[in-house]
C-alpha cells in the first residue's frame, strides 16, 4: 500500500486490485501497512486509489479503476483493524 504513495506505477494498482479480488480487503491491507510502518497515512492511499491522471496510471484497465475507487470510498478509516507486526514475516528491522 505504501508503493503507491511513493511510485505510483500502474502495475501497482494492478497488484492492490489482485489481492482485493483475492480475498484481502482494502482495510486490512492499509492495518498491515500501519502495522510494518507506523509513520504509513492510509488516507494518502485512499486517495490515490482514486486518482488515475498521473504518469502511467491510464494505463490501469478501467473496471479496475472503477473497483479500486468504489473500494477505496468504502472504507472508513477510523475502524481500520490494528494489526501488530510479526517478527519473521516481515525483515529484521523493517517494523518502524
């Protein structure tokens, strides 16, 4: 969730929309970056998930577009799950 707040590259979107279809909701994808990266803001996500008129973001096929942003509105980020991180799943270190 992170990827898309620094590159923004269309394949990124493509890869959040596989994980959401595959059974990983939005919100506990933006619990998990927040676990791994207490600095994350998920609202920063939130809105790039739905916005496409940067760089290669066209390129994000548009019934994908349209999922991520309808799932993006529908989450509300003050009941987003608390995760904690799990030492072993994620580098030595990475937990900030």
């Amino acid at each position: 969730m992170r990827v898309i707040q620094m590159r923004g590259s269309w394949k990124d979107y493509v890869d959040i929309h596989a994980l959401m279809t595959n059974g990983i909701d939005l919100a506990t994808a933006l619990g998990a970056a927040k676990a791994i990266d207490r600095t994350f803001d998920p609202a920063t996500s939130i809105r790039a998930l739905q916005f496409y008129g940067d760089g290669t973001l066209g390129r994000v096929p548009a019934a994908m577009q349209r999922d991520l942003t309808r799932w993006a509105q529908e989450v509300d980020l003050t009941r987003l799950p608390s995760l904690q991180p799990r030492r072993g799943l994620s580098p030595e270190g990475l937990e900030r």
